[in-house]
C-alpha cells in the first residue's frame, strides 16, 4: 500500500523499520497511553514487526503504516487499523514521534487513512479506543468525525470507544 499526500508518504512497515518501532514504542506517549510492548532490542522489534503489523498485511489485508514525511522520507509515526477479536470492527490506531506531535501530522494521515478505508474494507463502520485521560487523541478522534458510543474494557482498565461510518460522507 503506498498513499501520499502533499506532504506525507504512508507505506506498508517492513524490517527495515527497526531503529524507528524501537525509538516510537519506547516514547513518553506510547509508553503513557499504549503501553510498554517490551521492545528493547532489535530482535523485539522484528518480533513485533512479523506478529503485528506484517501479519496483519497478510491476514486481514490492512494494518498499522509507516507514516513518513514525502519530502526525506523519515519516518515519523504509524496509523493504520488493528482487528482485535474482541471487537466487531477494524480500530483506527495511531502514534507519532515526539517532535511531531502537535503539527497536524496525524489528522491528516487519519484522514487519508479513512478514505482508503472507505474503498478497501468490507465493514461499514470502524472504531477508535482510547484512554479517557488522552485528551489530545480524543479530540483528534472527533475531529476526525468518530463519535463516542460506550467505554469498553481491556487489559484492566476502561477506554473511550468511539464509532466512525465509513460511507457517512456519502449519505
């Protein structure tokens, strides 16, 4: 998969992803609202890379992308869908680098994002979770057009749950 927008290049990760899975998974963010995913090592990060995204790509036909700036292409963050058995819809996920957060970068990868999901996935809707605390994804979340249904649990706490009609633009 290869999307760009004026300024960002979203691709499929692949092993060459090492160093950034490394620096993203260990930043304040992911580790504050995410969650450690114990990924130290550049032997964590393959595993990560082959039983998350990868095997995603291969199963489901989707997953979380590398987002990169079109320009350098640096990587700067991942958005994509995630299919968790315990949901009935794919979920929109995303996560960025420290120093570029704050700049737009992720809504207008979300965006593209749901676009191409509007062509590519067979589900009407798809959701987005988060922690009520994250004040920052939520409002990116509704800005996005996802409206809040029903907190949900998962790994011993409650997150925000919110839904998104896919063909809404369309009706």
């Amino acid at each position: 998969m290869l999307i760009e927008t004026r300024i960002l290049s979203i691709t499929e990760l692949t092993l060459r992803d090492i160093s950034f899975i490394r620096a993203l998974t260990n930043s304040p963010g992911w580790l504050e609202f995410i969650g450690d995913r114990n990924i130290h090592s550049d032997q964590d990060a393959i595993k990560y890379l082959e039983t998350g995204p990868m095997s995603s790509y291969k199963i489901h036909g989707f997953g979380l992308f590398r987002v990169a700036l079109k320009e350098t292409n640096e990587p700067i963050g991942m958005c994509g869908f995630l299919k968790r058995d315990m949901l009935p819809y794919p979920d929109l996920g995303f996560a960025f680098l420290p120093e570029y957060q704050g700049q737009g970068y992720a809504y207008e990868a979300a965006s593209v994002i749901l676009n191409w999901a509007e062509r590519n996935l067979t589900s009407n809707y798809v959701l987005a979770l988060t922690k009520s605390e994250n004040e920052r994804s939520i409002k990116h979340i509704q800005k996005l057009g996802f409206e809040e249904i029903s907190p949900i649990p998962m790994n011993n706490e409650l997150l925000s749950q919110f839904q998104y009609r896919l063909d809404q633009a369309k009706t």
